[in-house]
C-alpha cells in the first residue's frame, strides 16, 4: 500500500508541474505534505522532515552558490567575461554566432579547482 502511495505522490508532482503549471518548489512542498498525510506521519512530523530535508540540502549548496556568485560578479566586473565572448564570437563568426556563446558559457562556468597530488 505504501508504494502505491508513493507512486500517485509521484503522478501528482508530475501532473502540478506538467499541467497545473505550478512552481517545483511549491509542487514539491504541497505532495510532500499530501504524501505524508496519505502515508498517516503525524503532521508535525512531516513538517520537520521537510524542514530537515531543505535545511541539509541548502546547507550543503549555499557555500558553492554563494562562491560561485562571487566568482560571477568578479568576472563580470572585470570584463573578461565581455574579452572572451568578443573573442569566441571573432573565431565563430556571425554565422555561428549560437555556437560561441555555448563555448563562452562553457569557458567561464568551469570552475577551477586545485588537485593535490
């Protein structure tokens, strides 16, 4: 019986993003919760185990989100962000004007990081 909750939990999330065309995050939130009821979790229960469930994830991404926001800005400022899309654009072309901003985004979106050997 549980898994056949959980599988309509699934189909309903499926159906709110697809067709009812509402946000993930809320999405996420509401069959969270209707899951819970539907599985019998006491209600304050499943409240901590979704707020325990945000917290550690963004816990766990806020120090790469926020370094990467920096790192972002600090690029942006100093114009190398602008240097190499006017580069890749030269080396492209017009015509394939598509093809060197996916380059440029792939260039700046590499993060760098030092290996120990």
């Amino acid at each position: 019986m549980h898994l056949f909750i959980v599988l309509i939990g699934i189909l309903l999330l499926i159906a709110l993003i697809t067709w009812g065309k509402v946000n993930a995050f809320l999405a996420f939130l509401i069959v969270s919760i209707f899951t819970g009821l539907l599985l019998g979790i006491p209600v304050g229960s499943i409240t901590r185990s979704v707020y325990k469930g945000i917290g550690d994830t963004l816990g766990q991404l806020s120090i790469v989100i926020v370094l990467g926001a920096m790192l972002g800005k600090l690029v942006a400022e100093s114009g190398a962000a602008q240097r190499i899309a006017g580069v890749m654009m030269s080396l492209f072309g017009e015509k394939y004007i598509q093809w060197a901003l996916m380059v440029t985004g792939f260039i700046i979106g590499i993060p760098y990081s030092k290996r120990k050997k």
